[in-house]
C-alpha cells in the first residue's frame, strides 16, 4: 500500500483530483485485514462487499466530474455500537446477536455523505463496558504494537484498526474514556467531544448523560477532518447542542502562544507510572517552547471521579439495558412464562460485567439506597463541574496522562475489577463534567509501548485543543521509533 496515500486527507484529496481510485484504496486496506486481522481481531464484522461497492459508486462520481465531498474514498471503521441499516449490530454482546437496525445512526450517515466508506464494524468490551476489550462476547482484541497486551477499551476494535493500519480513521464511544484510552494504549490520536456536539442518534446506550462518539487517526489533521464531518446539531437528538459548528480543521496551525496550559496535579502523583508522569511533563515543555504559559492546577474533585461514575455510569446502564428483554431484540430463549423466558434471555445473553455494572446501578437506584449512593454521586458531579470551571478560569487548557500506564498484559487485571477501573481514573472526569478532551501519541515509555498524553478543554474548547494538539503532535518522538 506505499503508493497510496497513508492519511485521510491524503486519500481523500487524491481520490477528489482523479489521482487515486477510491476501489484501488479499498481493496489495499482489504489487503492489510486479510493479511493480520486473524491476528488482531479488530473486527466483529468486515463490510468487504459493501465497501467495493461504495467505492465504485465514489470513482463514477469523480469520473462524472463531481465532487463526493471531503472524505471521499476514505475507509472508515465504526464501533459495533452504532446502527447501521441492515447490518448486523451487537455491542459485541450474545443478546442483539442477528440483530440488524432499520436505520443508521446519524454519524454514519453524515460520514456517507462526505464520502467515507464504511470498511467494517469494531469488536468493543460489550456495551461499551470495560477497559481493555476483553469483555466482548466474540473474543478480544490484541493491541497491533504487542498483541500479548491489550487495546485498551472498550473502543479496542476501533483503535487496533487504525494503529494495524486496516482504516486511516474510525469512530469510537467514549463514556469514561472509552476513546482516549485505546488510543493512548496503542498509540494513536482520540477525540472525546463536548457532550451535544456530535448526535448519539443512532449509539445504543450505555450511560447517556456521559456516552458521546468521536474520532480516531494517525494524525490530529485527520482527527479533525472527521470531526468537522459528524459534528453539528441533529433535531433527533434531544441533547444535541443547537447552534453552529465551529470546524476545528481551519486553527490547526494557529500554535499556542500567549495560552495558558495547567498541569493537574492530582492527575500527576500516586498511581501514575514515572515514564507516563515523565512523558507528560515533557509534552508541558514543548508546549512551553511553543509560546504557552505552564501552570500547576488543581481541581480536587477530580479524585472523587471515579467513585461518582461507577454509580451514575451503572445506574443509567441498568435503565438502558432493561430493553434487552428476549421480546424487541436479538437472542430469545424459550421458557413457559414470560417472567421466566425474560429472566433465561438477560441470563444467557449478557456476560459477566454487564451483569455486575446491571446489579450496581440496581443497587444504587434502589429505594432506601438512592440518596446515600447515586443522589451522593450526582452531588460529587457537580463537585467536578465547580473545581473544573475554577481551574479553566486560570487556565485555557488543562494537560495530563491520558492513562496512568501503559498497555498491560491480557489477564493482568480480569480477576481486580477495581484494579481495571483504576484505568480511567484520568479520562473519567471530563465525562462527568460533559467537557472535550483528547489523548495524543508522546513517545514510548519503558517498555516501549506507547504513551499518551491528554489535553482538556472547557465546554466547547475543540479549537483551542485541537491547536495545541497540533504542537504537541509536531514534537512528540516518532511512533516508528516504537517497539512492534
């Protein structure tokens, strides 16, 4: 695939001139699945067919003279979260197994619109719940720079696929981390967007007051091609920001002098990894170099993340999930009463940490409990809106690791439920406060594996984090430098 471009926008502009055929990108990127996905296991679903023909349809367009938009030709992969019309969506769950949507989410169809052609669907921790995509019912995805370490997750399939180089971009879901941290994990770029900024029309829920979709790349430029591409209002979704996009891709080269940029400290001690905790504080240099002002900041609250969202996360999950009744979805298993067939249905389809996160979130809302567990945790959310509003008053940006580690080993952590939570402890907090933020490669750490730092922004900050990014992206040591 050397002759093809390596990027998006290098795909889509050379499709767009007539240089390259959208079929010719298609079937390269087909060849690279073939060749190591049996290895990696990025895919619950591979759209070969579907993707030759999409393809032809853009090479007729060009051929014709228009113009198929801004991503024309360019494979994107999509989380097996996210509906699409008449093809198989699981969550990567045994419950919506055969299931397949009547319509396509909103993102999927903006992204046909702009020319994107949809390569296949990503294997993700089921329902979205976990942090290194070993939870999926169809087996785990292995991260492509080690594949004895995990993706990290739950978006694992979505960013494997980009880092093993089967899509230049794909989408993800984020609730508590679920893009920055596979992103981190394997060394890629992840966008987590202001919550209303992109459409869930279309993302079967997990926790809707925190789940938002956004990009994964090789590059920020990319990141933001795709961003500039989904985001907007959408009248169906009720929590869609309604007012006009403002596109990231124009302010990438605008550099961050005179901006302020904080250093969270309590994002940066016990728990961290010294290689994570020292990578950042070299990404803090190189921002500094470029212009912008380091400060220490502190937002105290953030240290109670991670106790509010494993009750707020759970509980609406528990709500969610109660669709999945053997009656309107997928897998059904036959029993003499309704009660019961329900009951051997939610037992046989749903896996072990769906089940525990169901019993959670039951436990939380329950009467007697509700205000000791999640009305407690809805008053710790607004804990972390305060200090982050007061940190953001001192700051424009704030910078810390996006993971505390790096990529660990598949089984360090499955029997330690709270040793595998820990790993969003950095990524959490924006969720809760429904802010943007986004992991960027920064080099390896000792063991060679990749290591990502995180820029976070107040409610609609993209641009201002996206030109940062761009500086830090320009710095960073090249990732061909790591371990494969």
């Amino acid at each position: 695939m050397s002759e093809l471009p390596a990027t998006a926008a290098g795909i889509a502009a050379g499709v767009r001139a007539g240089q390259v055929s959208a079929r010719a990108v298609v079937d390269a990127h087909l060849a690279t699945i073939d060749a190591t996905e049996g290895e990696v296991h990025a895919f619950n679903l591979v759209l070969a067919d579907e993707a030759r023909a999409a393809a032809d349809v853009i090479d007729q367009r060009v051929a014709a003279g228009e113009d198929p938009g801004p991503l024309a030709g360019v494979p994107v992969a999509l989380k097996d979260n996210l509906c699409t019309r008449g093809l198989p969506t699981t969550c990567s769950s045994r419950i919506l197994e055969g299931w397949r949507p009547p319509y396509d989410a909103t993102v999927v169809a903006r992204l046909a619109a702009t020319g994107a052609v949809a390569i296949g669907k990503t294997n993700l921790d089921e329902f979205a719940m976990g942090s290194s995509t070993e939870n999926s019912a169809f087996g785990p995805t292995r991260n492509p720079r080690d594949t004895d370490r995990v993706p990290g997750g739950s978006s694992g399939g979505s960013a494997a696929a980009v880092a093993a180089g089967f899509a230049p971009v794909s989408l993800g879901s984020d609730t508590g981390g679920s893009i920055r941290q596979p992103a981190a994990l394997c060394g890629v770029v992840g966008v987590k967007p202001t919550y209303g900024l992109v459409s869930r029309y279309g993302l079967v829920a997990f926790a809707s007051s925190l789940d938002q979709i956004g990009p994964f790349s090789t590059t920020v430029a990319d990141a933001a091609l795709l961003l500039d591409a989904i985001g907007g209002h959408d009248p169906r979704d009720s929590t869609s920001i309604d007012r006009p996009y403002q596109p990231v891709g124009p302010v990438l080269d605008q550099g961050v002098a005179g901006l302020r940029v904080g250093l969270v400290t309590e994002l940066m001690g016990d728990g961290i990894a010294p290689d994570v905790a020292a990578r950042v504080r070299e990404a803090a240099e190189a921002l500094a170099a470029a212009g912008a002002e380091i400060v220490e900041v502190s937002v105290p609250a953030v240290t109670y993340g991670l106790s509010a969202y494993y009750l707020i996360a759970p509980a609406e999950a528990s709500s969610n999930l109660a669709r999945y009744d053997g009656v309107r979805y997928g897998l059904r298993v036959d029993a003499p009463t309704t009660a019961e067939m329900n009951a051997a249905t939610r037992t046989a389809g749903f896996g072990d940490e769906v089940k525990r996160r169901i019993m959670l979130g039951t436990y939380a809302l329950s009467a007697g409990y509700y205000d000791a567990y999640y009305g407690k945790a809805l008053k710790v959310r607004t804990l972390i809106v305060r200090d982050f509003d007061a940190a953001y008053e001192q700051a424009d940006l704030l910078l810390s690791p996006t993971s505390p580690t790096t990529a660990f080993r598949f089984g360090d952590k499955t029997d330690d439920p709270l040793a595998m939570y820990l790993n969003d402890v950095c990524t959490i907090p924006s969720n809760l406060a429904g802010h943007p933020a986004m992991s960027v490669p920064y080099g390896p750490g000792a063991d060679g594996m990749p290591v990502g730092v995180q820029l976070l922004a107040p409610a609609l900050g993209e641009p201002t984090m996206f030109r940062a990014a761009a500086v830090l992206e320009a710095a960073a040591p090249s990732l061909e430098e790591l371990a494969r």
